[in-house]
C-alpha cells in the first residue's frame, strides 16, 4: 500500500508533525521521536473531532492513551 506522505508545521508557531498520512479518507497524524518527551503538537491536533487517531513513534513500547497510539520504531511498517 502507498502512501501519499505530507509534513504539517504552523507558520506562526513552533508546532510539528513529521507526518499526515491519509488512511480511509481520514488524516493520521504521525509524531516520531528519538528520545523520551512529550508530544504537545499531536496532542493538539488529537482535540480535534475529526482527526480519529495519531501515533506517537519512539524507541520504547507499545501503548494507547485516548487517540494516541505508541509503537516502537520497528512497527513502523505495519502502519
């Protein structure tokens, strides 16, 4: 399956997403991170109503908390 990949920063803020996926004609927000912390920019977009879920990629474990779904970096192919 592909994939058309796109980046979402704000122009007037320091906000980032390293990647919005479409996925049943619905934007996934994907936030990678390289060392332990928070999340603020996905966290944001996860309020709205119409964004279902989001991944937060790290080097650590699985997880769910409310629409946000860790998976470790080698998972990354399953999503």
């Amino acid at each position: 399956m592909m994939y058309n990949i796109n980046y979402f920063k704000r122009d007037d803020s320091s906000s980032e997403v390293e990647f919005l996926l479409e996925k049943e004609c619905s934007v996934v927000p994907v936030e990678v991170k390289a060392k332990k912390g928070g999340t603020s920019s996905l966290d944001s977009l996860l309020k709205k109503d119409e964004i279902k879920y989001g991944y937060k990629i790290i080097n650590g474990n699985v997880g769910q908390l409310g629409k946000k779904i860790t998976i470790p970096h080698y998972m990354c192919m399953f999503l």
